[in-house]
C-alpha cells in the first residue's frame, strides 16, 4: 500500500479504478502488480531518469514534491 505520508504527489497508479475497492483497502498482491507513472514525465520513469513506484518515490529523490 503507498504510505501517503512518504508518497511523492506526483506518483499515479495507472489503470482501472473501482470507487470504494482499491483505496484504503488495498490488498497487497494488487499493489505489488500494479503500474505507475510520474505526473511530471507521464511515464515510467521520472524525471531524474529513475523508475517509478511507491518504494522509489520518496523524499530521497531530487524531484520529489511533498503530498
């Protein structure tokens, strides 16, 4: 599950979204095949040339921008 606190704001889940299903009740095989994109590249790699997920988009990183 993406932790909202550590998230970057520009991270998207991509694909279909079920209103009431996969926000807070996530279940974890969902997340782990689920698919990303950066809001600023709208792509799979962010603009500091690094993959996208939840576990990578983190405040470690230069283009982070805070939830």
């Amino acid at each position: 599950m993406i932790d909202k606190k550590t998230a970057c704001a520009m991270l998207m889940r991509v694909g279909p979204t079920y209103p009431g299903l996969l926000d807070e009740s996530e279940t974890s095989e969902r997340h782990a095949t689920a698919q990303y994109k950066c809001l600023r590249t709208a792509g799979a790699v962010g603009p500091d040339n690094n993959i996208v997920s939840p576990s990578e988009c983190t405040f470690s990183r230069s283009c982070y921008k805070k939830v």
